[in-house]
C-alpha cells in the first residue's frame, strides 16, 4: 500500500490470498486504487483492517505481488488503465525492464 502523503512510508502489508483477490480482481491485475477499491467493496468493508495488522519488514517479503494506491488521484493519469505494472508505457521503463517483460530494447 502506498499513501499520497508527503510523508508516508511506502510500508508492506501481507494479504490473505482471498483478501488479494478481492483487492485486485482482474487477471494479472497488480495495481489497485482505493477509490475505485472502496466504490467496489463499500466505504464501510472490514477488509483492510485484518491487512492494517500483518506488516512486513522490507526485508523480508518472498514477493510483493500488487500495490494498492491511496490519494493517487492526482497521478493517476500516468498509470496503465489495464492496472497492470507489466503495460506500463515503453517509455517509462529501463531497458532492463522492457527485456523482463518481453519488449523490444
């Protein structure tokens, strides 16, 4: 989860895996907003509170397999539409990048 904050600290958060799927519903979807999380599941869902409480030090995730944006409206613009990292633009990405992703250098 990453917060818009100035401040904020780019922490890591474990999900169930139930709790991913709802977080991130679409086939290799790896990128999530929470307006458009809260519109889907409602303002009032108990779900993020349970992931609120499994922090992980950077250290030691096995993976780190979506990003959940907080007050990234603002930024959304340059993010894919398909919520995917892998459809990023060729242009935002190193050429080491486009290689792990089956691009053209």
């Amino acid at each position: 989860m990453i917060d818009g904050a100035d401040n904020c600290t780019f922490s890591l958060f474990q999900a169930t895996d139930e709790e991913f799927r709802i977080i991130f519903p679409e086939p290799g979807q790896d990128i999530e907003f929470a307006d458009d999380l809260i519109e889907r599941i409602g303002k009032d869902s108990t779900l993020l509170g349970p992931i609120w409480q499994r922090p992980i030090a950077k250290q030691h995730p096995t993976g780190i397999h979506g990003t959940l944006f907080y007050e990234f409206g603002r930024k959304r613009y340059a993010f894919p539409t398909t919520k995917r990292e892998r459809d990023w633009d060729s242009s935002a990405l190193n050429a080491a990048q486009r290689r792990m992703y089956g691009r053209l250098p």
